[in-house]
C-alpha cells in the first residue's frame, strides 16, 4: 500500500466504509489541547512553517524535539536560536529515521490535509516544501481560526490556569459565530496540585485577588476555587483536568492540611505523605465541584516529568523530558477516593488516562462501579501521549470495549499545541473503523453498516456533543444562536 494511501489502517471492506461513509464526515470537539487562547484570538498567519511546526517563541511541539534529539540535532536547532531553515531541514533529516515512530504518519498526513503536499518529506523534497508550505501560510486559509474551522473543529477546549481571567475566552465568545467554533476554558490546577513546586505561596495570592476570596487555609482556599469553578461556568467551560504523576490516597484533618499548606507558602520541605493528604483533600472538593457543575473530570495520572534536570532549568516543562510513571498501585489509590466519595455521591463524570497502559485494565474495571446517575459517566480516555500511536489506540479501544460500552466513549482528543494536529482524529477515526471491520471479519459483531456506522459516529462526534453539554444552548443543526 502506498504511504497514507486512502484506505491506510483500513484493512478490510467494512473497515473502508465506515471511515469513508460515516467517521470521515463527523464534526470535531477537541476536548482536551494545550492551544494558545490568545492566539486564537490574535488569529495571525505564521511566517514559516517551522514557527507552526516546530517551535513558536516558548513552546512548540516536543514530541519532534524529543525524536530531533535522538537524531544528534543540537538544541539551538530544535528549542534555541537557530535559523528557522536550518531547523526545518534538521526535522526533514529526523523524519527519515521516523519510519515507524507515529510522527513519521502525523508529518505527511499534516502535508497531504493542509498543503495538498503528497511527496515523501526528506531533506531533498524539503528545500520545494519549505517554499511552497511558506507561501501558503501566508494566506487566509492558515490564519489559526481558518484552520481549526476548516478541520470541521465545532469546540476547542485549551487548559486553563483557575486565576486565569479567560480574557481570550471572552473575546472569542462575541466572535464565535463568524469563527465558526466554540473556544472554551477547562481548569487545570496544577499550580494548586503542585504544593511542593516554588512559587505556591504566591500563586495563594493571586488566587486570592482573582476570586475575591482571602485564602489563608485549607478552607478559603477551597472556597476560592469555588469561586473559579463559578466563573469558568459561566464562561461555557465544562471540564477539569488533573496532572498527577503519582498519587496515593491518604486521609488528614483540616489541622494537618492547614500545617502543611502553611509549611508549603514557606517553602519548607514536605513528605510524600504529606503531600498525599493535601492532595486527597484537594481531590475530594474538586470532584465535589465537578459534580456540582455536572462537568467532567478527567485524570492524567502516572507520567513522571522533566527527569533532565539541567534541560528543565534552561527550558521548563513540556520540552520533551518526560516519560511513563512506574507507580504500580496507582489505580488502587484511586480506587480508594472514588469509593470514599461515592459514599456522600460526589463521583463526578470522570475520564481516566495514565501514561501507563499497565493502569488500563485496573482502571477501566475500577469505572465500572461507579456508572450510576447517567450513560458512561466513567470513561477509559483515549491513547495518551507516548500511547498516541495506532496501537496505543487500539488497546484502549478493545480494553474500553471488553469492559464497558465502547459505543458510549466520547473519543479522539489532539491534547496539541499545535493548529495543524487535527489529522489525529482522522487517524483515530481509522484506528476504530478497523477495530470494527476486524471484528466483522471474525464474525463477532453483525455484518450491519447502519449499525456499526452510528456506532462510529456516536464516537467520532455525538457522544463528545452529548456527553460535555458545550453546546446546551443549541441544537446539533444549529450550534451558534
Ligand atoms: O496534559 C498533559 O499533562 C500532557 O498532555 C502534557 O501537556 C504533554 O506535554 C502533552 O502535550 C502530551 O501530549
């Protein structure tokens, strides 16, 4: 088969026409991304296509600088100050060592969908490429709203700090109409989450200024966040998302929260217990608050950050230096809270994914005990990160659909910094077209188009739409009043 050829991962006839007949065509809500809000808002076209590729000012896309530096690129071609060409054809030279890394399909998939560029992207083809990609982004058609609107993207939710005034948020809201798509915040406290991390002390204060709320214990700050969850609310956001690279479920008194968030504002060293009790007493309100608002909170557990010190100092996190989290016992801790908080009924809806596919089974068997109150309210998230692969996604797929309802699942989220990630969905779209072909191939689910295809509609868009309640006040045939 050709390179990304119409039918690549779509191995068998069913296969073919539920992507082509059914998934293909389903809107985007991209639930889950680390896109700029800002610039969204400022809407301006890229100068080249290595600030939209490979790295914009602070950030960019690490997933090519961890593999750029498995090619021997110095640094100040990948994140520092080194001419732009020069860097595009140091990721030319890095795709073709890719052959079987998941960026070799996402680089050309990118070309074909944005570009209509279908040659092999090496360091010969790269020179033309760097041309004509550059001319093209000059035009209207790469402008950051054009681009999420002409991947057929209906809801963009970014990852938002809860001090966060959502001032892009709110700008964009008045224009969402003519954009085409909805931009909304979801609350991502690391900040709060991170005790141990410098700078808590003064995060409390702007906490405290934001919310109107003086937080000086346990108990106004939780009030603060409250507050937050309030606002965000009103500004159409309707998800939390919790980073924890490892965590283990321990108890404590409102005396000893308040002594360790106390020993925190100075800076003072904690336990790792002490850390845990904050974090479980944490955790329990903000799940509180998830139910209340009737969001969706999703875990991203067991991942272990920024092992490369010295690179972390110079470059801070998300620059390529993470990996898997080892804790084998995390879903068990887990496990633990939910069971505490099922007691007083504050399980919110809840989308699980750990970095540690070992987690999967124990995770998605934990979910099962606590469905009550709606349709898939405990959700198994789709591959995550280094599982963002055609086989990370399969296994979550079988595993999702072997220990719940795979047909309830709200699917495929870029979790990219990047305008030009939407191919993703297309490649989980074909991922699961398969799965189901596969399974009619071996005679376990009925040879029956309109049934597998509304299956694979629901997961692709309707269960996203229905699931997160961006668009209440819409109908699906009507999103934008
Ligand atoms: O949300 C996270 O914590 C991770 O997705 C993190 O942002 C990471 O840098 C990433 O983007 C992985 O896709």
């Amino acid at each position: 088969m050709a390179l990304l050829d119409d039918d690549f991962l779509l191995k068998n006839d069913m296969a073919k026409k539920l992507f082509n007949d059914h998934a293909k065509k389903m809107p985007i809500i991209d639930f889950h991304c680390h896109l700029n809000p800002e610039e969204i808002y400022e809407n301006k076209n890229y100068p080249n296509i290595t600030r939209i590729w490979i790295n914009e000012d602070h950030y960019g896309d690490h997933y090519k600088w961890r593999l750029m530096r498995a090619n021997g690129v110095p640094e100040e071609l990948i994140t520092g100050d080194g001419d732009e060409y020069e860097k595009f054809m140091a990721w030319a030279g890095t795709i073709e060592k890719a052959a079987g890394n998941p960026l070799y399909e996402w680089t050309h998939l990118e070309l074909r969908r944005f570009f209509g560029i279908n040659e092999t992207f090496n360091r010969k083809t790269a020179p033309a490429i760097w041309e004509k990609a550059n001319k093209m982004l000059q035009t209207d058609a790469f402008k950051p709203r054009n681009l999420i609107k002409n991947s057929n993207v209906k809801a963009v939710c970014t990852t938002d700090d809860p001090a966060s005034d959502l001032k892009y948020h709110k700008l964009l809201k008045k224009e969402e109409r003519e954009s085409g798509f909805r931009t909304l915040p979801a609350m991502r406290p690391d900040k709060l989450i991170q005790l141990d991390k410098p700078g808590y002390g003064e995060y409390l204060q702007t906490l405290s200024e934001v919310s109107n709320v003086k937080v000086t214990d346990f108990d106004s700050m939780i009030k603060a966040v409250h507050q937050r969850f309030e606002y965000f609310n009103e500004m159409g956001g309707r998800l939390s998302d919790h980073s924890l690279l490892t965590y283990h479920f321990v108890e404590a008194s409102k005396a000893e929260l308040n002594a360790i968030m106390q020993k925190a504002i100075k800076d003072e060293d904690l336990t790792p217990v002490e850390i845990d009790k904050y974090l479980t007493g944490l955790l329990e309100n903000l799940m509180k608050f998830n139910k209340e608002f009737d969001w969706t909170m999703q875990f991203h557990v067991n991942s272990v950050r920024d092992l490369n010190k010295p690179m972390y100092k110079k470059l801070g996190a998300d620059t390529g230096y993470d990996a898997v989290g080892t804790q084998p016992d995390i879903a068990l801790h887990l496990q633990k809270l939910y069971t505490k908080m099922r007691d007083t009924n504050d399980v919110p809806k809840s989308i699980f994914y750990s970095l540690n596919p070992n987690d999967w089974m124990e995770l998605s068997t934990m979910m099962g005990a606590f469905l009550e109150g709606g349709v898939q309210r405990m959700q198994l998230g789709a591959g995550w990160w280094f599982n963002d692969t055609a086989e990370g996604m399969h296994e979550q797929l079988r595993i999702f659909a072997q220990e719940s309802l795979l047909p309830n699942f709200v699917g495929m989220l870029t979790d990219s910094r990047s305008f030009l990630s939407y191919p993703r969905h297309e490649y989980f779209r074909r991922v699961l077209c398969n799965f189901y072909g596969e399974l009619v191939e071996d005679g376990r689910v009925p040879d029956d188009e309109d049934y597998l295809g509304k299956i694979v509609e629901d997961i692709s868009y309707n269960n996203a739409y229905n699931f997160f309640g961006f668009f209440k006040d819409a109908t699906p045939e009507k999103l934008f009043n």
